[in-house]
C-alpha cells in the first residue's frame, strides 16, 4: 500500500448538511489530490494541494473546498451537500524529484451518499 | 469536454486472448500517460506508464502503443486471465503542471475462463 488513508470509508448523510473528508498519508509526499468517480465520467479531478496550505480548482470544484494545514492530511469538505455530489471520492499523492514528478498512488475511496 | 476519451465502455475475452482498450486525447500539452487499474471497492493501481518520445512499453503481458500524431494510444493484454478482469482507465496530464490527471472513462473488462 501507497500509505494512504481515506476516512471515512462510507457516509449517508442529508441534502444541506456540511461533510468533511480526510485524506491522510504517511509518504510526506509533496502533492495531494481529490477526485470524484463518476459512471461514465472516470475520475475528475476536484481540487490539489503542492504543499501546505498551497491549493488550487480541479476540473470540477464547485460546492467543494479544502484545506491542507499539515503534509499528510489533505480535507475536502462539502459546505452545504447536493444529491449531484453522491459519489465514490479518492484520494491520491505523488511524489516530486527533481523536475520530475512521480507516479499518482490513490486511497481505496469513500462512498458518499447525499439523500 | 472530455479530453481523453476511451473506448470500448466494456469488454469481454476469452481466457488466453487479448484484450485491446483505446484513448484519444486532444491537448497536444500532454506529457505523460499512464493506465490504471481497477477492482471493485479500490482505488486505481498504477498498472504501465509511457511518454509521447516512446512508441512502444511493455511491461509483461501488459503493453502501451502510442502514436503521437494521431493523439491515440492504447493497451494491449496479451494472454489474459480471469484475474485480470477489472476496470481500465487510460489518463493524461502535463508533469509541468502539478501532474493532474484527466481521465478517460473507463473500460469494463471481463476474462472469460
């Protein structure tokens, strides 16, 4: 395993409600990524994080923020949860040498459900 | 605007055939490709990697063809197993640029013994 942590691994909750999701590694890997699953639609990326407190928008960002105060944990957080926002999420983290960087290594995923 | 787009959605072969999964991709920005795979209830594994100045990696019955000019490339396995039935995805990204992957939509595979 690529040290990589997902919690919760499942989650129900209500339309309106904030959720938060925590990505931990133990890599002390530079960059950090959240990505939503989707049928059809592969993984879309949400947002990244280069470094502590270094974030920026992924493809699909909207309704969604995150926060990255130290290196191995990465938050995604839901403010306000939409039934569009029901997905599986994953969590990856990727090294840097050099120019270089090294491959994604993703978490097993939370499977969030919005009712 | 999907900018990898893979094909088949679904596949199935017969223990011992090949299986064949294409992607096309339009931002000629892109740098680096790697496939992933897939089981249910996982993330995706890094499976085989390639870069546009190659046009062939093989990485045991698992092989990358890649054609720069087309803007396609492709994973061939060779001699399949009922093992490596799961889910395929092909994916994109600029290593310049913090190496955010864009993936293509994923392809089914299922070995049949």
């Amino acid at each position: 395993d690529a040290g990589i942590t997902q919690s919760p691994r499942h989650k129900v909750t209500e339309t309106g409600t904030p959720v938060t999701l925590r990505c931990h590694q133990t890599e002390n890997h530079r960059y950090m990524y959240w990505y939503r699953q989707d049928p059809g639609h592969g993984l879309r990326l949400i947002h990244y994080s280069y470094g502590v407190k270094d974030t920026d928008k992924g493809e699909v960002s909207d309704g969604y923020s995150v926060s990255r105060s130290k290196t191995e944990d990465f938050l995604l957080t839901l403010e306000s949860a939409t039934s569009s926002q029901t997905s599986v999420y994953f969590c990856a983290i990727s090294g840097h040498t050099g120019e270089s960087n090294q491959p994604q290594h993703f978490g097993d995923g939370t499977r969030l459900s919005i009712l | 605007q999907q900018q990898v787009k893979q094909s088949p959605q679904s596949l199935i072969v017969q223990k011992g055939g090949i299986s064949i999964i294409n992607c096309a991709y339009e931002n000629t920005a892109f740098d680096y490709f790697p496939w992933y795979q897939q089981f249910p209830g996982k993330g995706p594994a890094l499976l085989i990697a390639i870069r546009p100045d190659v046009s062939e990696k093989k990485e045991g019955r698992f092989t990358i063809s890649f054609n720069k000019s087309a803007k396609q490339f492709s994973l061939h396995i060779m001699d399949s197993q009922p093992g490596d039935s799961a889910t395929y995805f092909c994916a994109a990204s600029i290593k310049a640029a913090g190496n955010k992957l864009t993936f293509g939509g994923g392809t089914r595979v299922l070995v049949k013994p």
